[in-house]
C-alpha cells in the first residue's frame, strides 16, 4: 500500500513564463484575469515541472519569485498600446510593491512624465503613431525628464534596433517574452539610481535656496538672482548656446554669489561706499563660493561661473586675474549681466540708472580691454525689450 500522495507543486509564474510565452499571447489577459487555460496551452509547462493531473490553472495563481520586500519601492509608468501587455506589467510590478500608472501610446508623453514624475518609465519600441524610439528621444531632449531612467520592451533581437535605441537615450533594455527576475533587478536598479538623481537634486535645491536666502539679507538684491537668470538665458540664447549650457547659465544665475554666505554682515550691509580692506574682502566670494560647490558633483559646471565672473579679458579682475579666452564663455556672460542688473537697479549710495546708462558702462569697459566686443553688442541688442526699472529693480 502507498502513502498519501503528495500535491502537485504550484508551478511559479517565473518557470510558466520562460518555458511557455505563448499561453500569454494566447490569453490576451493580465494576471489578474479570470480566463482559465486549457489543458493543451498548459500542457508544456506541466510537462517541464513534472506536473500531473487534469485541474487547469487560472492566471490569477501565479505568484512572482520570491523578493525581499520594501514598502512602495517606487513610482512605474508603463506605456504600451496592448491593454493585454500593460495589465500583465502592472500586475507584476504592484505585487512587487511599486505604485504603478499606464498610457496607451508615446503621443503625450512628454506631458505625462512633467505630471506623473515616475522613478521609472518602461515603455514598449512597437507602437503606432509616437513609437518607443521617438518618446524616448523627447524623454531626453527636455531638461525636466532627461534624468528619468526608460527601459525600452521589444521582441526585436537585431543588433540595429539596440543601436536605435541607444542613440534615442535609453537607459536599459528588455526583451520580449521577459524573465521576471532580470525585470525586478533591471527595475530596482533604475529605481535606486533615480532616487540617488533626486536626493542630488534635493541638495542643489538646498543650495539655491541657502543663494536665496543669503540674498535676501540685502534689500538692494533681493530678486537679483531671478532676474540674472532671466538676462543670461535671454544672451545665451542670443549667442547660439547650447540647453546644456543655458541650464548651467540658470543654475550660475542662482549661484553666482552663493560664496557671501562668507562675508560679514557689517562689510556686506554697508550703506555706503566700501574701503579697499573691505572690497577685498568682499572679492574672497568668489572663491568662498567655488569652495562650497565643490562639495556638489552636480555643480561642477557652475563653478566656473561662481569663481570667474568677477575677472577681466586683461587680466585685472579676480581672482585669479585670468586673460582672454582662458574666461570661460559662461563667467563672461554672467558678469555682462551682473553689471546690467547692479546699474539698474538701487543700491544705498544712488538710485537706480536706466538701461541706456547701463549699455554705456558695459561699452566703456569694452574699451578699456575688460569685455568682448560680441557678447556685450549681443547683450545690447536683445536687452532693450526688458522693460522699466522699477525703484527697487526689479525688471
């Protein structure tokens, strides 16, 4: 006589999916579906496990491989035009215990990351209209998502469309039919990168606002770092600049004088004119400030416009009295637009000076070997549209 028999082993959904794709094809439904497949869909699967027995198995019994869970892992926005792909990627991720969204196609999705702000978008290359290629290249060519990871999901196994996908930026790969195992590392890999992304943005933003605030100590400033953030894009743009070099022209804007956290009040309150001991303490702001950036590997392009701004093409600024061309491009547009601002608007020893009185100065320092020729020509063309100065300056 034997003993009881043992019950058939569920099978994982891991093994189902690797060693019979095509019962999901046939499906046409997500995990969560009622359908329940036929012994001949089922059959290869049960053959492989060793599974016996004639009871089918609902979609709904499977369970993804074991995982060590974490409480909302992360924000998932799923783009895919079959309704079946998307439900069965949804299902998977929210047992996984990430927050999950899904569109359609790729035709808004510029819109739908700038509203959704996901830690992650997976998104299918084969769609109508926008395909996978295309959304990912808008993805990154706009500053406000480039940094949010796209895993693209192709059944394509050419050596080309990898390629394509590259060039269109995106950061990963999956191929179709997936193994869940390499789905969950690829997604919490590119969720923890995001995350690491955001706490060094968290941190540049503490930046700007410590810029701010040190602003705000001088009443004469107050507003200066929005409105050089509003002329230098408006000469970037003027002289051809990259958005690359545009977005570090704004982040210079903000942080351009972040050094005066060191300068004390005394010396940087003063309604009046300044010593020379006290302007030369005042100049150490610009080392101070490249000094403070430094700490930020994200602000390695500013710093440039922090320490330099303040030197001259003959080599009498500070601080380190650098010559001609040895100014980075993006100090000098930033110190064009610095003494813009500083005419224009109200300090204690004087009220504030037109913008004609303003292009006279910078054309005087042209002279004097101090500015380019271009950059302030460029500066003097397109500044004439930014309208009256009000008492405190503010354009």
């Amino acid at each position: 006589m034997t003993g009881p028999t043992s019950p058939a082993p569920e099978p994982s959904f891991e093994l189902l999916y690797q060693t019979a794709p095509a019962v999901f094809l046939q499906a046409k439904v997500g995990l969560f579906g009622k359908r329940m497949f036929t012994f001949e869909q089922i059959a290869p699967a049960r053959r492989d496990m060793k599974i016996e027995g004639d009871m089918p198995w609902t979609a709904a019994r499977y369970r993804p491989p074991p995982f060590d869970p974490e409480p909302h892992q992360g924000y998932v926005l799923i783009v895919d035009d079959m309704e079946a792909n998307r439900n069965l990627l949804a299902t998977v991720l929210e047992r996984a215990n990430y927050r999950v969204d899904c569109i359609e196609d790729g035709r808004d999705i510029l819109n739908q990351v700038r509203e959704k702000a996901p830690d992650l978008v997976l998104m299918d290359v084969m769609m109508p209209e926008v395909d996978g290629f295309a959304a990912c290249r808008t993805l990154k060519a706009h500053a406000a998502t480039r940094l949010v990871p796209v895993v693209l999901l192709t059944g394509l196994h050419d050596t080309d469309s990898r390629v394509r996908g590259i060039h269109a930026g995106a950061d990963d790969f999956l191929t179709k039919p997936f193994n869940l195992l390499e789905l969950y590392a690829r997604v919490r890999s590119l969720v923890r990168l995001k995350r690491y992304t955001d706490d060094l943005d968290s941190a540049e933003a503490a930046f700007v606002s410590l810029a701010l605030a040190i602003e705000a100590r001088d009443p004469y400033t107050n507003g200066h770092c929005q409105r050089l953030a509003k002329y230098s894009a408006l000469l970037g743009q003027a002289v051809g600049l990259s958005d690359d070099d545009q977005m570090v022209l704004g982040r210079g804007a903000y942080l351009h004088d972040i050094g005066k956290v060191g300068i004390a009040d005394a010396v940087l309150l003063k309604p009046a004119r300044l010593t020379p001991l006290e302007y030369a303490h005042v100049q150490e702001h610009t080392v101070i400030g490249d000094h403070v950036c430094s700490e930020l590997r994200s602000l390695r392009k500013v710093r440039s416009i922090v320490r330099h701004h303040h030197e001259r093409l003959d080599g009498s600024g500070y601080p380190d009295g650098l010559r001609g061309d040895a100014i980075p491009l993006l100090a000098q547009i930033t110190g064009i637009v610095d003494l813009h601002d500083a005419v224009t608007t109200s300090r204690p020893y004087r009220p504030a000076l037109t913008i004609e009185r303003a292009h006279d100065e910078l054309h005087q320092e042209v002279a004097k070997g101090w500015r380019r020729q271009d950059l302030v020509d460029a500066w003097t063309k397109v500044s004439g549209g930014i309208g009256a100065i009000s008492p405190k300056g503010d354009a």
